[in-house]
C-alpha cells in the first residue's frame, strides 16, 4: 500500500507499507524511499548503465516533455541521500483523454541497485499518475535487463509483450519489453 500525497513541486511521495513489509525492512539499511517532484533543471545523481549509452539525440526529442522526480532515501536519523530520479512522458492512444497513457522510467545510482529501491520508486510513482487521473501507466525495458523486469513485476506491472527494434541506441536498435501498470 502507498500513501501518496499530492505532488506539487518539491512534495514527497512517501512509500509506507508493500506486500506488508516497511520501507526499511524491504530496502536493508537504507531508509524510507521517496519521490518528490523536481524541474529539469535541478540537478540529477549520476549513473551509469549500458541501457542509458543513448548516443546523438534526436532534435525532435529535445522537445519532448518530460516531467521529472527525485528519489530519495531518507534514513532513521533523517539523513536525505538522492538514489536516482525518475521521469515520465505521455503516450497518446486515441484522440480522447483517457487515451493518453504515461510512460515512466527510472536511473538510480550504481551503488543503490538490487536493493528494492526501483521497485518501491516506481510503485509511487505509478500511484501517484494514476492519482492524477492517468489509467493506464507503462514502462519499456531492454529484453536483456532483468533486474528492471524484475522491479517492474514487483512494482505491480504486468508484462504485456515485446515491441521489436523499438529504441536505438548508441551500440544499435533493440528490443523492448512493455509493461502496464492500470488503475483499479
């Protein structure tokens, strides 16, 4: 369960309870995780990964919008550490608003993977657009990325297939898996 207050700017998400476990117990040692809603040009934690190598943008993407989050832990001793930021833009089925869905994705730092945080972060995040009025949620992630299959199948979304030759990147073009997240 997640209590998920409005996400004005510069607001937590705060995660509280999943599958019955606290933020503390589900992410050893590293706090409660938030999400709070940040502008593009509030400066990000830096990450590296083989499924980030974008290469040469292209000038049409420079004018996509995108809006953005900080995910944050924040310790028993009140200690804040930035653990990645996330974003997310629309994808549009049909002329009509319930035809526009959100597609998420998620950058934490190296040395915060495989610890729940992905998980935990986009199950607010997740929340929070469907709070938003937002049905259907989605995220792509590379066929060969496990762990993030993983974190998105506890993050409550559902496998929905593969979309082919759907990004390039700077070492080529690959396959995507989709996944959704829906609002009850």
């Amino acid at each position: 369960m997640c209590r998920c207050e409005p996400g004005a700017e510069g607001q937590y998400l705060e995660f509280e309870y999943y599958a019955g476990m606290s933020a503390a117990d589900f992410c050893p040692g590293i706090g409660r995780i938030f999400i709070r809603v940040i502008d593009e040009d509030e400066p990000r934690p830096s990450s590296t990964s083989v499924y980030e190598e974008w290469g040469e943008m292209a000038p049409e993407a420079r004018d996509m919008l995108m809006l953005r989050w900080m995910v944050e832990a924040i310790s028993d001793d009140g200690k804040t550490t930035q653990v990645g930021d996330m974003s997310a833009h629309a994808v549009w089925y049909g002329p009509t608003l319930p035809s526009k869905a959100m597609n998420i994705g998620i950058s934490l730092v190296n040395e915060c993977r495989g610890k729940g945080i992905g998980s935990i972060a986009q199950r607010l995040l997740a929340a929070e657009l469907h709070r938003l009025g937002f049905i259907r949620v989605e995220a792509q992630t590379d066929v060969k990325n496990i762990a993030e299959q993983k974190a998105l199948n506890r993050a409550g979304f559902i496998l929905e297939g593969v979309a082919r030759k759907a990004q390039g990147r700077a070492d080529g073009i690959h396959d995507l898996q989709v996944w959704s997240h829906i609002s009850d």
